[in-house]
C-alpha cells in the first residue's frame, strides 16, 4: 500500500489533465495527481517516452531492466508483464539479469550494457559507450531516446519507490 492516499479515481476526472490519462487512472498517476500541477507538468513526458521510435518490446525491457537494478518492485512487475506479452521468453527477470551470457541480441545487449552503466555509476558512461551503440546501428536520435528512457525510468522509479510502491 503507498504511503500517501491516491487520489480517488472519481477525483481524477475533476482534473485539468483528465482527457490525457487513461481511465481508470494508475494507482501510480493518482499518487501523483496530489500535486496537480506537477502532475500536468509530468504527463506530457510520460507520453513522449511512450512515443520513441523504440520498439515496444526494446522499450518495455529497457524499462524493465532499469527498474529491476534500480529495485522497484512495482515498476519491475507492471513492465515485466508487459515485456512478457512481446518477447518469446518464459523468465525475462532472469533472462534480462543475465544478458551478457544470453542469446539476446548484440543490438540488445549494447541498449542494456549502456542503460545499466548510466544507472549505476553515470560518470563512468564513456564515449566508447555510445560508439558501441553507434556500431550497433543506432544514431544520434536513437542515443537521446535511450538515454532519456533510461533516466525517466529511473526518475518514475524513485517517485514510486518515495510513495511507498
């Protein structure tokens, strides 16, 4: 149970933002619909991430990863279930802790050997990083997208995590 009362989901259709956020609201979005206007300023990057180029499935692992080093149950079991429905993996906690001796795709493992360097230690992130991204096939458009997915997951983290998630 969070530490802070959500809003009550009749409440949420009072708000300014309603026609944004799905219906019924997340427990997640009606914790953070105490505060309305950090809330307003909040939704539109929530739909951005959901908005990359990045396919759903590299999405949703990427998130799932993040959440998971960053110890976010909730955040880990809501995504992981989504990532569950796209790829073809019966355990992804497992299949996602250990990547490096995967089958997972070099493409893939590049995505999580960045996202998990900037999570732990961000002053370590080197430009040979991003080379390896590079090489992978990704570009400049792409490396933004990660990183800012990277770095929004684990700001929601910490957000959930704060509110008892």
């Amino acid at each position: 149970m969070p530490w802070i009362k959500p809003v009550k989901q009749k409440d949420m259709k009072e708000l300014n933002v309603q026609n944004t956020i799905p219906n019924p609201a997340p427990l997640f979005d009606r914790l953070l619909a105490n505060h309305e206007k950090l809330y307003e300023a909040f939704l539109p990057l929530q739909k951005a991430m959901k908005e990359t180029d990045f396919p759903d499935d590299l999405r949703e692992a990427v998130i799932t990863f993040v959440s998971m080093k960053n110890g976010c149950k909730y955040c880990t079991d809501s995504h992981s279930k989504l990532l569950e429905e796209l790829v073809d993996q019966e355990d992804v906690l497992n299949w996602l802790s250990h990547y490096k001796e995967s089958d997972m795709s070099e493409e893939w493992k590049a995505v999580l050997t960045y996202a998990e360097g900037l999570i732990a230690k961000p002053v370590e992130v080197t430009k040979e990083d991003v080379d390896r991204l590079k090489e992978q096939g990704y570009d400049e458009e792409d490396i933004a997208a990660l990183n800012q997915i990277v770095a929004y997951t684990s700001y929601t983290n910490q957000l959930s995590m704060g509110l008892g998630l």
